[in-house]
C-alpha cells in the first residue's frame, strides 16, 4: 500500500512541477524547449504501445506524424476550415490511413514488419516531397495557425500553448496506463511474448495487432497536428526516416515497455541535447552508441533498469528477512534441545 | 529504340550496384537471421574512404578500393563482435534497434571528419565509349564486369572451397555445423568481413557516377531490403536476381514513368510483394 502512494504522490509531484514550470522562469525559449519535448513524447507514446508492448517495431513513425501535421496544415492553410475541426479530421486522416497500411503491414512479422514499415515511411516521405502542388514539396507549407479560440481561451502565447500540449499529454499517460493496465493491455504483452501462443488460447491477433496500430498511428498524427501548430511551418523532413530514430532513440533510453520511458528519455535527451548545442548534428555521435550499449546491458531502458533495481533490492531482502527468521527458529530449537539436553 | 537500349544498359550498371550490396545483406542474415540495419552506414563508410584514399593519400584507384575493403570488413568483424554476438539470444527486435544506433553513431562520426558536403569522386575511367550505337562511360562499364568478377569469385569462393562451404552450412543449419564441428563464431566474423568488403566494392564502383555524402546508404539499404526480401531472405542468387530486377525496372520506370517518382517504384514493388506474399517470394514453407 505504501508503494502504491509513494508512486501516487511521485506522479502528483511530477504533474505539479509540469504545471508550475511556466511560473519558475520567464525564458520563453525554455518554455517553447519543454513544448516541444511533451510533443514528441506523446509520438513516443504512441510507438512505445506498438514496439515495447506489443513487440512490433514500425519504422514509419515520423510518416504518420508528418500525415498529422500536413493534414492538418493543408486543411487550415488550404481548405481554411476551422481549426479544430481540422483538428480533429487530421486524427481521423491519419488513423484511417494507420488502418490501412496495418491492415496490410501487419500480415507480415517481425523484421518484415520493420523493413515493411521501413519502405511505407519511404514511400510517405517521398510523396509529400515530391508533391508539389499539394504538400509544397522541399519548400514545406508556412502560415499554419496557431490552435483557435475555445471560449475565453486563446493560445496566442506561448505560455498558453505549453498548458495545451500538457493537456493532451496527460490525456495521452492517462489512456496508456488505462489501456496498458486493462485486459487489452495484457493482451498487447501476450502477443509481444508469444504470438503463436496468443493465439493458442484464443486471442484474435490481427484484430488486437490492428488495434494497437491504429492507436500507435493516431497518437503519432496527434504529435503532428500539435507541432504543426506549434511551430507554424512545416517541411518534408519532419517525415523522413531520421525523425523515427529519433523517436525511437528516446523511447530506447527511457525505457521500450514501460510507462514512464517515455517521459524520461525524452526530458533526458531533450536536455543533454540543449546543453550540447554546439554538437548539433553530431549529437548522434553520442546518441548512437548509446542506443546499442543501453540495448546490450539494460534493454529495457532507465526506467527498466530502475524498476529492476529496485525489485532486485526487494527481493534481497525479503530474503535477508526469511534469512534472520530461519536463523532465530534454528537458534530457538537448537535452545530447546539443548535444555532438553 | 536507341533510348530503350541505353535504359537497359543503365538498368544493368544499378542492378549491379544493388545486386552487390544486397549480397552481403543476404549473406548476413542467411547466417545470424538478422537484417543488418547498419549495412547502408557500411556502404557509406566505404565510400569516402576510398575517396580519402584516392584524394588524401593519393592512391590509385584499385588500390583504394582494397583499403576500403579492409577497413569496412575490418569495421564489420567489429561490429559481429561487439554488438551483434552479445545480442544473439535476445528478442529480435533488439538486433534492429542496435543495429540502428551503429548506423547513427557511423553517419554523425563521418559528418563529423568529412562534412556533411556533397562530394565527387573522380575516377580514372571517366572517358566515353562507344558500343554497338549506345554511348557510356568506362566506368559504367567498368561496374558491370566487375561485379560479374565479384560474383564470380564468391560463387567460387562459397561452392568450392572448404570455408565457403561452412558458410553455406551455417546458413542451411547453425545447430547443425556447430554438431559438425564447424567454428561458428568464426564463420559468423568471416561473413561479416565478406559482407562489408562488397559494400565497398558496390559503393567504390558507384561513387564515380554517383555522390559521396553522408545520407548516402539510406537508399541503397533500403532498395538493398527490397532484393533479398524480393529474392528471398538469406538466398543468394535470389540478392542477384532481384538486384537486376530492381536495376532493369528502376531505369526503365524513370524514362517512361516518371523521372520524379523513380525512387518510389522500389517500394511500392515491395509493398505490392508484401501484400500479396507476406513472407516475401521465393519463402521457405515452414519455420
């Protein structure tokens, strides 16, 4: 129970300290850094569903963010339709279009699946690049606005914009951890540790695959609408193959499978990148091996690697505990017989 | 008619290219069932030392090519030491995503001593000649014997010598040639020597005709995917065969498609394959 409302009031803290932070500095580049990386952590959510729990590794990642955010570009640039009805179309173009490529994709397995999904976020890439009269192509799309009044809010400021990713990113932890802890959830990770199995005992493994994918593709298309948004223009190079390992470098060092992965890699990496700036493109000189090593020694990330940490702690001593019991129990008889004796 | 053929002729020099890189990316994943997402970063290391070769320390261009061989073969064994032979018994998508960061760590490390420029490399053979009515360059030429070469001393190598038969029976059977006695740590570095040797060879041959720069395996690894998913993963004239293919069909869509979209005609090729043979074409039954 104590462990139960210590990680309550961690989560508590967390959310406190996410909401206050505006508050705690008056450097809006600090804000418009923090912004950016709640963005890509709900793009990492989403893939962490697909590759940590349910064990499929999709490479087209940053072609359904880049679907998201030309979507919803277009639709508010192009067809000046209102911007949360663009919004909420853009989610729906990019999980129609998630159904589709899963439909397909996920008749094929394992590395089939990563170099299928490989060539589909090629092949995204490829076509807003090179169509021009729709996409702009190299020169991208400019003057996306930013998210419409609700009522008395506008998100004019940035200060505004940080509390409205915050929100969907907490929508998005929120659905995770529901679905991650319902009976869906549990089928996800049956499928993720044996899917011939799973599929002994009666689970529908293309119905549930589907479903993990689509859930995947829809929190990637909503990471893009949010950064189109946000950041106002857009390129084709937000969908190019770079931006999923990306993606999947954050997830990595957080922690593939875990809820909380997510958030820490992403915070992590976002900031020691800031702090080497003057790396730039470099910084996956650093990034790189560090993906391999933590693969290698702690595949299931920081958070993993703290989680079995801690559990390897407990578990010694519970051991120790039992440890001192037998001791005191066999000091007690050796009492006894000795008396008898 | 003249057009057709010299589109034909072009489609000959890529399959050959591809033809070469897909081999390697077979030969590994015949051996460790891996697809070695870090190949293409392989093909790219090899091509700019070649060209540093020939440019910095004024080699000539044969001799080049064979530091390259060494030097990425070498990089290769490397990486089968360090990072895929721990991983052997992990989940698979484990091998993917390694392989994934020795490809960001190789591209950034050669951004960082190269720069991140666009960069010819001139070869001897550039002069023009003339064959039967269609003009080309020696080099284009030059690529097509010498991958028939290539293929033809792994072809020898492979079926009629001793160690070239134990990577053939590792790839039919691990458990099997290690019960035979057959070294198989060794055979799994010798591999991978073999492998990035020819990703220098495709990519020294190509560079001349091509650019050198930093993005430049992307492509080639996946068009490299598409073959020996194409030719059946782990097949060896299956890499060949598809790798013409993919070559005939890529030049001959640029002409009389579209010139835009010819990278494209690749992948759709291998999302069509997929869809309608999940396990590839020419899949073992079974597994």
């Amino acid at each position: 129970m104590a462990t139960i409302f210590k990680q309550r009031n961690m989560i508590a803290f967390f959310i406190l300290i996410a909401l206050v932070f505006p508050f705690l500095t008056n450097n809006n580049y600090l804000i418009h850094v923090m912004t950016l990386a709640f963005i890509w952590m709900i793009a990492v959510y989403g893939l962490n569903l697909l590759a940590g729990y349910t064990g499929y590794l999709s490479l087209a990642h940053a072609g359904f963010f880049a679907i998201g955010a030309y979507s919803l570009s277009l639709l508010t640039t192009k067809a000046e339709m209102n911007y949360w009805l663009a919004f909420v179309l853009a989610l729906i173009i990019t999980s129609v279009l998630g159904l589709l490529v899963g439909l397909i994709s996920l008749r094929t397995k394992e590395h089939f699946f990563a170099i299928y999904t490989l060539c589909v976020g090629y092949i995204i890439y490829l076509v807003i690049d090179k169509w021009d009269s729709l996409t702009g192509g190299i020169r991208g799309l400019i003057g996306i606005p930013s998210p419409a009044n609700i009522g008395p809010l506008t998100f004019n400021t940035p200060v505004a914009n940080y509390y409205l990713v915050l929100f969907f990113l907490l929508l998005t932890i929120l659905i995770m951890y529901r679905i991650v802890h319902s009976l869906t959830g549990r089928t996800f990770i049956a499928i993720r540790n044996s899917e011939d199995l799973a599929q002994t005992i009666g689970i529908s493994t293309m119905t549930n695959k589907l479903l993990v994918f689509v859930i995947s593709t829809f929190f990637a298309g909503l990471a893009g609408a949010l950064y189109a948004s946000f950041i106002r223009f857009i390129g084709p190079d937000i969908g190019y193959i770079n931006v999923t390992f990306d993606i999947l470098t954050y997830l990595i060092v957080g922690g593939i499978g875990t809820l909380s992965g997510p958030i820490v890699g992403t915070i992590i990496i976002v900031w020691v990148s800031q702090q080497l700036q003057f790396l730039q493109d470099y910084r996956m000189m650093i990034f790189g091996p560090i993906l391999t090593l933590l693969v290698i020694f702690y595949p299931r990330g920081i958070s993993g690697g703290i989680y079995d940490w801690t559990m390897k702690r407990k578990e010694k001593k519970r051991q120790n505990i039992d440890k001192n019991q037998q001791m005191i129990s066999a000091q007690e008889t050796s009492a006894a017989s000795n008396k008898n004796g | 008619m003249d057009i057709l053929i010299q589109q034909l002729f072009n489609g000959l020099t890529l399959g050959s290219v591809y033809s070469l890189v897909a081999l390697g990316l077979t030969l590994v994943y015949g051996i460790l069932h891996i697809p070695n997402f870090a190949h293409g970063a392989l093909y790219m290391v090899g091509g700019y030392i070649t060209l540093t070769m020939m440019t910095q320390a004024g080699l000539n261009y044969w001799l080049a090519i064979v530091v390259s061989c060494v030097v990425v073969g070498g990089l290769a064994v490397l990486m089968e030491r360090l990072v895929f032979h721990p991983l052997r018994h992990a989940p698979a998508i484990h091998d993917k995503i390694a392989a994934i960061g020795i490809m960001l760590f190789l591209e950034a490390l050669v951004q960082f001593i190269w720069g991140a420029d666009y960069q010819t490399m001139t070869s001897p053979y550039g002069a023009v000649v003339n064959v039967a009515g269609v003009t080309l360059t020696m080099q284009r030429l030059l690529i097509i014997i010498a991958t028939v070469l290539v293929m033809a001393i792994l072809y020898f190598f492979l079926k009629k010598t001793f160690t070239g038969a134990t990577i053939i029976a590792m790839s039919q059977n691990r458990e099997g040639a290690n019960l035979v006695g057959i070294n198989t740590n060794r055979v799994a570095m010798l591999t991978f020597l073999i492998s990035g040797a020819l990703a220098a060879i495709a990519v020294s041959l190509a560079a001349p005709i091509n650019l050198v720069f930093p993005g430049m395996g992307h492509l080639v690894l996946t068009k490299a995917f598409v073959i020996i998913i194409l030719g059946g993963m782990g097949s060896i004239p299956g890499a060949i065969a598809g790798g013409y293919i993919l070559g005939f069909t890529e030049s001959l869509g640029a002409t009389y498609i579209s010139n835009d979209y010819k990278d494209l005609i690749a992948f759709v090729l291998l999302v069509l394959i997929l869809t309608i043979k999940p396990n590839g074409l020419f899949a073992k039954g079974g597994h």
